[in-house]
C-alpha cells in the first residue's frame, strides 16, 4: 500500500516529537540543506569538525527560509543550533530521508513546504501574552494584548482573534462581579439570533453586545432591545466607541445605548478589585486572566486563545 507524503510526514513528526521551536528549526532548515544533494544522505557530512553541532544552521537562514513561505514571525534566534537534541533528530531525519528514497524519489520543495506549514500551526497554537508591566497603565498593557489579537488575524485571514479576546475578557470581568449563574456564556462564533438571544450576554434586563466592529446591523439590534424592554449595552474597542456613538446618534438612539471601551471597562474592574493597592494590582488581573481562560477552555476549541500572564 503506498504511503502519502503527508501522511509519512506527519508520523515521522509525532514519532520524533517535532512539534516546538528547536526541532522545527532544524527540519526546515536541513531539508533546505539538502535538496541539491545525493541520495543516500550521509549524517557526517553535516556536522560541525566537533562533532557538537549540526552545520548550517542559524537564525539568520531560518529566518530568511520562513520568509520565502509568507512567515514573518522569529521562530528561533539560534536556528535550532544549540538546541539540546538536535544532532539526534538530524540522524534520526537522515534515515528517515534515505528511507524513504529508497521506495520513490523524495520530493524536498514538498517536504519544506509541509515543514513551513508545522511552523505556522505552531505559532498559531502560541497563547496570547499579557504582561504586567509597572511602568505602564492597564490600559497600554491590554492595548498590546489586542495588537497580539489583531497581527494573528491579519496572519489568519477569516479568523476573529480579536473580537474573541473582547467577547470572552468582558464575561470574565461580569462574572468576577456577579454572582455566578447570573447570564449565560457562549462561543464567541455562537450568533445571537438562532440561540433566541437578545445579546452576547443578557443580564436580568440588559443585553451586552461585544463587538470590534460596531454597524448598522449592531444598532438594530440595539433598537429591538430597547423595544423588547432591555437597555442594550455595546462594549468596542476604544477607536471603535466613536463610531458607535455616531451610529446610535444618526439612528435616533442618542442617550439610550450604553457604549464603553474594552481596555476601560477591564482596567476600572482591576482598580476596583485591587483596592487601588499598586502590590494588588497583578492579583486582580491573574483572577481576571484565569477566569478568561476557564471560559475558553469551556466555550471555544482552539487552545491558543489563552492569555499566558507575565509580570516584570
């Protein structure tokens, strides 16, 4: 039974465990290595005259290789040259190679390519950092986890990193501040209209929608709340409450929405939580950051939605 080269790949992958910077490093770089060389492949002629690294690796030709494929981002410094194990994983890659040639000629520019794509599933699978920073208000250290949210979505194009981030940091603050059971959370993909629901989230007589990206269709929604008897509430990012304001305005809804920033709405539950304490301020956010994360493991499916926190 013939063998797929995807599927030869991805065992290869899962048996030799290539799945974090330094192993990722080495393939892509020896398979660009040795796609002008003969079969059989011979593992001393890639080693340094020590015998204590893999020759031909560095930071500076990884990172011009990944850029051939569209990827940006630095995935190792080194290149995967002083990582722990590598000599082992380019032997082990030898064989495999020679191997696999043995049965029908290698295809090197596919094999590269389908390495380039484990380095992209790898920076998607990354969490999201927010770090606590002392020098800076809470708002600018939230501001740099939405730029994080909004450079992975312009590398993903269809995904809403962004909004996700919103939608889920505000349940985690309303559910710091209420009592539990108080609204129900869903996936932040989860639309409004076929779980007959009134908002994002709907607490007692107020409908709480979450957007990036307020429109025509946001403030309709907006006028059917107030018509059904709920005050609708809008939390946007902070460039975006202008334009919600303006929309509520020109559609006669002036003074009856609610509209307030993500980074203020959570940087005010922080001081209130923390007492205006400086020494409580990390507290309160490791709350806020693990009550977020509980949400997306309960509500999404892609674990690099999480938020890793980090302090200075």
């Amino acid at each position: 039974m013939t063998i797929l080269p995807n599927e030869r790949l991805k065992a290869f992958q899962t048996e030799c465990n290539i799945f974090t910077k330094g192993p990722l490093s080495l393939v892509v770089q020896f398979t660009r290595l040795v796609r002008d060389r003969s079969f059989p492949l011979d593992p001393d002629d890639f080693q340094t005259s020590s015998k204590g690294q893999v020759a031909g690796l560095g930071g500076g030709n990884l990172k011009k290789i990944l850029k051939e494929h569209g990827i940006t981002q630095q995935l190792s410094a080194e290149g995967g040259r002083t990582s722990r194990g590598s000599m082992g994983l380019m032997i082990r890659y030898v064989g495999f190679l020679n191997a696999w040639n043995e049965e029908e000629a290698v295809d090197l520019a596919f094999v590269e390519a389908f390495w380039a794509e484990q380095v992209r599933e790898y920076f998607r699978n990354q969490p999201f950092v927010l770090t606590a920073d002392p020098s800076k208000t809470v708002s600018a250290s939230l501001d740099e986890l939405f730029e994080q949210a909004k450079k992975r979505q312009k590398q993903n194009p269809g995904t809403q990193y962004l909004g996700t981030v919103l939608q889920h940091l505000a349940a985690a603050r309303l559910c710091l501040a209420l009592p539990e059971g108080s609204f129900e959370i869903h996936g932040a993909s989860v639309a409004d209209a076929p779980t007959d629901r009134s908002g994002d989230f709907v607490i007692d007589r107020t409908a709480v929608h979450c957007t990036t990206m307020p429109g025509a269709l946001l403030i309709e929604k907006c006028r059917a709340n107030l018509r059904g008897g709920y005050r609708p509430v809008i939390i946007t990012i902070l460039e975006r409450v202008h334009t919600a304001l303006n929309l509520a305005e020109d559609s006669g809804l002036s003074g009856r929405v609610e509209v307030w920033d993500i980074q203020q709405f959570l940087s005010a539950y922080v001081y209130e939580r923390s007492r205006f304490d400086e020494s409580q301020r990390n507290a309160a956010l490791t709350d806020l950051i693990r009550r977020y994360n509980d949400i997306v493991l309960k509500a999404e499916n892609d674990p690099s939605l999480r938020i890793e926190f980090e302090t200075r």
